[in-house]
C-alpha cells in the first residue's frame, strides 16, 4: 500500500477504543464522505474475554459497519504499551503514510495505562514525523515529513481533566455507534450471542451499553444534540473565519 492522504487517522490502543468513543464520529465522517483510517497498536489479547483472532474479526466487522477502508494492527504487547524508539517509529510510519489532515487518538489521562501510553507516543511521533532529519521507510522508500497540529483526544473510561474542547452531534450516527460496539460481542454483552458464562467485566455487564447512551446523551444535552461525543484538542483551534461555525 503506497502513502496515502487521508482525512482522519485513528488512533487506538486496543481495538475496540475507537468503537466505544468514537465511532459516532467515525461513522459521520465516512457518511459525509471523508476518508478515514484506523491504527490499534495492539490486538487486545490480554482482554479477559475473547482472544487476539476473535478480537481480529469483529474489528473487521466493526470496521464494515463503520464504513471504515484502511485498518491496521501494529501488534505490540497488549498491556505492556509504552513510549520506545520502537513504537514511536511505528506510529511516525504511520502518520508519513496515511498523512492525514485530522488525528484522534486516546486521552492523556485514563484508566487503561494503554491508553495513556498511545497519547504520549502519538504526541512524540507527530512532532518527530515533521522533522526532515528524522528517517523513515516504507515499502522500501523514504517518506517524507509529515506534520499536523489538528490532534484531538477522545473520552473513555475517565472524564478528561479539563472541559471538553467540543462536542460532535453523532444523533443520525448513533445506533451505528451501537452496532459498531455490538460486533464485540467477546467484549459487551449482546443477548443471544455473547459468552454469558464466562468471566464478568465492566464492559460484559448488560446495563453497560445503557451507560454508554446515557453518557451520549448527556453530553448531547450540553450542547443541544440528542446525542454526542466529547473530544479536547491538544493544541489551540483556530479558525479563519468565524463563518466556519455557522451552521
């Protein structure tokens, strides 16, 4: 696959982080015709339920629902994520070939260690992957530097720290976002289809995906939609003109 220029990369320490946080985002944007990519580091095969094959396929089906094209595993250790050389050239890899305009990944401060271990490598690798002096291949050619400053973090398990910075109305995407979570079936509970003997998590539990609409709605009521996602954005927004927030 040769570089790509995309409109919006993902990134994900597990796969499922983006169905859970974002995918009524995501799936607005592949609606509205928007290319959009997503990169998990791991597999997820720490999860207590499921496995790294069965996490593997209902990704794949995720990503259909979600009407996603390009979507990747970088395969580092679940559970054990950090900041190295390895794993931020991998994700300075990433950025030179997908090239996107807009980023979103997992926020800096989380319950999942994961998830705060891609926040610090993403943070590092887009500024490094602007530098001309920093090398990398791909496919067995040289990238060129690509750097953006539209880095926004999704909410998962915590609030972020500070207010959100703004809210998407996913109110046509919503029960997308619900399908798009439902094809964990490993993860969330799903009756008639998921493993209800085995072993209980926050996510397993059948008032969870009730959790997640409630906090959907919550934020939709702050802002005036019937449903929306919370992100904050890493660097100062700007805007030419304020006629780019008349809708």
């Amino acid at each position: 696959m040769k570089n790509l220029e995309i409109d919006v990369l993902c990134f994900a320490a597990h796969p499922d982080d983006i169905e859970l946080a974002a995918s009524g985002t995501v799936s607005k944007l592949c609606i509205e015709g928007k290319s959009v990519a997503i990169v998990d580091f791991t597999a997820g095969e720490m999860g207590t339920r499921g496995s790294k094959e069965i996490r593997a396929e209902e990704a794949k089906n995720a990503s259909k629902i979600m009407g996603i094209k390009y979507r990747e595993c970088l395969n580092f250790p679940d559970g054990n994520l950090s900041l190295t050389e390895e794993t931020e050239k991998a994700a300075i890899i990433c950025i030179r070939k997908y090239r996107p305009k807009v980023v979103i990944m997992n926020s800096e401060f989380e319950r999942h260690p994961d998830h705060e271990a891609v926040h610090k490598i993403i943070r590092k690798a887009m500024f490094k992957s602007g530098l001309l002096k920093v090398e990398t291949t791909f496919e067995g050619e040289i990238q060129k530097p690509h750097r953006i400053r539209k880095m926004y973090s999704y909410m998962q398990s915590y609030e972020f720290l500070r207010k959100p910075d703004f809210f998407v109305d996913i109110t046509d995407s919503f029960q997308t976002k619900m399908d798009a979570i439902r094809a964990y079936s490993s993860q969330v509970f799903v009756p008639g289809v998921s493993d209800e003997g085995g072993p209980t998590t926050r996510l397993s539990r059948p008032e969870f995906l009730q959790e997640v609409e409630s906090r959907a709605i919550a934020h939709g009521m702050l802002v005036g939609f019937r449903y929306a996602e919370a992100f904050y954005s890493v660097e100062p927004i700007g805007f030419k003109s304020l006629s780019e927030m008349v809708w």
